[in-house]
C-alpha cells in the first residue's frame, strides 16, 4: 500500500459528537488525527487536500474538511455517499496528488417533476460555490429559496470531460428531464445564463481544528456557473 494511503472503515459525519454540519452538505469528510497529520505535513502550500475513496467499483473523491480524535480506523464521510458505499467493508483511503480535470459541462436531473417550475439551476449554483470537487451520480440536496428553503434532490447525471471534475472556472449547468414526465417541458440545449451573487469564502465549525495550511477557494462565477 503507498505511503499516503490507509485502509479505513466508514462512518457517517452525524455520528460524531461534534457538530458535522458544515461538512454534511459540502464534499468534505473527516480523517483521523494521524493521518490527517501525516498527510498535511506534505501537502503543498497553499492547495487542497483531496482524498479518493475507493471501495470495490466505487470510487469518489472529497476534500479533506479537517480531522477528527474520535476514531483511528474511521473515516466520516456524508451520509449522501453511503447511497454506494458500505460500512462493513474496508476502503482504501489515498490522498490526490493531482488534481482531477477542470469540470466543462454539469447536467442534472431533478427528482420531482414540480421542481422544473423553480429557479433549480441558480440554487445548485449557489449550493456548489463551496465544492472543491464533483462525482457523477452524487445526489445533491439542495435549498430552494422559492420554495421557502425546503431542500430538494438533484441528481448528477453526467459531468463532461469526467465522471470526477474539480470545480473551477466557467461551468455551464443543464438540466435533463426528470425521472417523472414533464410534457409541458423540454430540456435546454443552450447553457443558462443568469447572474448570481459571488460566494465569500467558507467559515469553518469553530469546533473542530482545521489544517492551518488549506486554503478554500470558493466560485464566483457569472451565470449558472461556477468559477473564480
């Protein structure tokens, strides 16, 4: 097994008694102590530590959100992963060192129908502004303002040049038709092109202690599209 990789188990972020949040609904997990402290001590200035998860056929890619003491053999994952991944079988854990290609293209699928009616495309966009990177398949649970906040499921149903993208620069989003017909409705062939406001930069759950060394980029992009 390489230096930068362990054999790990799984576990979901809420079983941790510290607030896990923060990391719930971004691509981030929690490594333990050890590792993590390995792992940052080589880790370039001022990049991010991505670290890919492959268990069988499955493999994804998250970043690294900080660390936790309570296991030495668990690495705490979003419950969204678990959709693919199993906690009874161990999983090779292996930090990135190059990072995954730009992304160029998002499609998604909403999973209701009714969800065609709401500004989806410019919720997703503010949803992703503070992902490192993204995996085709992932279901993204995602608040809708015009619908009050309430949180709606979108699925990742293909990503261009690559089934793992880092989310960087111009990235138009589609939307494909839902699982459930919608005749009133046909899929856009041209990117959506709509202002949205840039992201500040992440705040990090005061809680846990993160890598010192990690620097967040968040997209600003113009659009329904993510980038600096």
């Amino acid at each position: 097994m390489e230096p930068n990789s362990s054999l790990l188990f799984l576990g979901y972020l809420e079983q941790l008694e510290e607030p896990t949040e923060y990391y719930e609904v971004r691509d981030q997990c929690l490594v333990p102590h050890h590792l993590w402290r390995g792992w940052i001590e080589e880790q370039e200035q001022d990049s991010v530590l991505l670290v890919k998860i492959t268990q069988m056929e499955r493999t994804t890619i998250l970043c690294v959100g900080g660390f936790t003491k309570e296991s030495d053999s668990i690495v705490f994952l979003p419950r969204r992963c678990f959709l693919e991944f199993d906690t009874a079988l161990p999983t090779d854990v292996e930090v990135v060192k190059t990072m995954p290609p730009l992304a160029t293209k998002i499609t998604l699928q909403p999973l209701d129908n009714e969800l065609y009616h709401c500004d989806i495309a410019s919720a997703v966009s503010k949803h992703l502004s503070e992902w490192q990177v993204l995996t085709v398949g992932t279901t993204l649970t995602v608040p809708c303002e015009e619908l009050g906040g309430y949180k709606v499921d979108i699925f990742v149903q293909s990503i261009e040049p690559a089934n793992i993208v880092s989310l960087r620069g111009e990235v138009p989003l589609e939307l494909a038709e839902s699982l459930e017909t919608v005749p009133e409705w046909t899929a856009p062939t041209l990117p959506i092109d709509r202002p949205i406001s840039p992201q500040n930069e992440a705040v990090f759950d005061p809680h846990i202690e993160q890598p010192v060394n990690q620097k967040f980029i968040p997209f600003s992009g113009t659009g329904y599209r993510l980038g600096n």
